[in-house]
C-alpha cells in the first residue's frame, strides 16, 4: 500500500481518537485541529492532566483513565513526551499512535511499532484530512 492509502485507512477505520494535550483555549491548534477533526464525525476523547471539560467532552488525566476503545492517540506534546505516551498508548490497546508537526520520536515510534501499532509522526491529522480530500479543512 502507498502512505496515501495507508493513511486512508487510518480514517476510515477510525471511531476515536484519544488527544494528548488537548486545550481548551481555543487560540491553540491542540483546541483547533480536535474540533476540526470532532467536526467531521469522530469522537474526541481529550486526556489533559488538567481535567475538566475540552471540546464538550469531559477530559481526562491520563490515556489510562479513558474507560472505551482508543482508536487513535493524536499527541500534541513535547517530542522527549512521546516514548512515555507510546508506552501509555500501547497498555490501553490503541492501534495508531500521530504525533503532530513538529513532534517527532524514534524511540516512541520504536515503542509504538513493538505493539503492533500504525505510527505517523510529524504531520497534522487535521490537515492530513483535508489533504486527502476527506474533509473541507481546519479553520
């Protein structure tokens, strides 16, 4: 398979996607690129450790506090963060680990790959969507 259709794949077969360090300052592409992406269809589960309530959706401290199936755990954190929520992202099952632009990790891709997850790194999940004609793209 090519990586356009690999990444195709990736949204078709995608219900959920778990968002670490998502915002609710809605200034911030960790706030933007989620409702975005909540916008065309899928359900945004965002894991801050500040709790409280992102995107209308009630957040949560860690990946391992979220009580239903993670399809995809988009990363909006520092690159050293990555292996850590690789690790965090394997032990709840999820099958895809994207990090954002500007954010990669050999290590936690190495780490992703071990537990048979799809790893992207270094593009917008938002944008990827729009550049493949899924959707009209972010704001």
């Amino acid at each position: 398979m090519t990586l356009e259709q690999d990444l195709r794949a990736i949204y078709e077969d995608t219900q959920t996607i778990a968002v670490v360090g998502a915002s609710p300052d809605p200034s911030k592409p960790s706030h933007t690129r989620p409702r975005y992406l909540q916008s065309q269809g899928y359900h945004i589960i965002p894991v801050t450790p500040r709790g409280g309530e992102v995107l209308g959706e009630p957040a949560y401290a860690s990946l391992s506090d979220v009580d239903v199936p993670i399809d995809v755990v988009n990363v909006f954190r520092p690159p050293d963060e990555v292996p850590d929520i690789a690790r965090q992202a394997a032990a709840v099952g999820a099958k895809v680990l994207w990090t954002q632009t500007g954010i990669e990790s050999d290590e936690g891709a190495q780490i992703a790959r071990a537990a048979g997850m799809a790893v992207v790194m270094g593009r917008c999940m938002a944008q990827t969507h729009a550049d493949l004609g899924l959707g009209p793209g972010p704001d």
